[in-house]
C-alpha cells in the first residue's frame, strides 16, 4: 500500500510539473518558456521528471521525507 502511495504521489508531482509548463508557456505565456525551443524545453524538464518518477524517498529526522539517489525496482 505504501508503495503503491508513493508512486501515485510521484506521478501526481510529474504531472504538476507538466501541467504547470503547459500553463505557463500556452496559457499565461511566460516569456521564457514562450521563447524557448520546444525541444530545449523537454531536454531540461526530462531529468527533473525522470528523478521523481524513478527515486524513492526514505525517512528523515522530524518526520520528514527525504529524496534519495536509490532507484526504484518495481
């Protein structure tokens, strides 16, 4: 279950992301991702994208998670 949790979690924050891209370049137009090259744009948002989907979190002091360099087997 928490894996299951944990993965759904990190989906949702990829999908911010990409939602929140969309909006700012389409919607609100956001001179700098307006500007950019489309290709550009996908080059620098592929690696944050890929260490949310494939990082797992682990416990942190306080209660807190932490994002750790451990990929994730499924």
């Amino acid at each position: 279950m928490q894996k299951t949790y944990r993965r759904s979690v990190r989906a949702g924050f990829a999908l911010s992301m990409l939602i929140g891209v969309i909006v700012g370049r389409r919607i609100v137009q956001v001179p700098a991702l307006v500007g950019e090259d489309r290709e550009a744009l996908i080059r620098m948002l592929a690696p944050a994208l890929q260490t949310i989907l494939t990082t797992r979190t682990a416990p942190h002091a306080g209660g807190r998670q932490a994002i750790t360099s451990t990929p994730v087997r499924s």
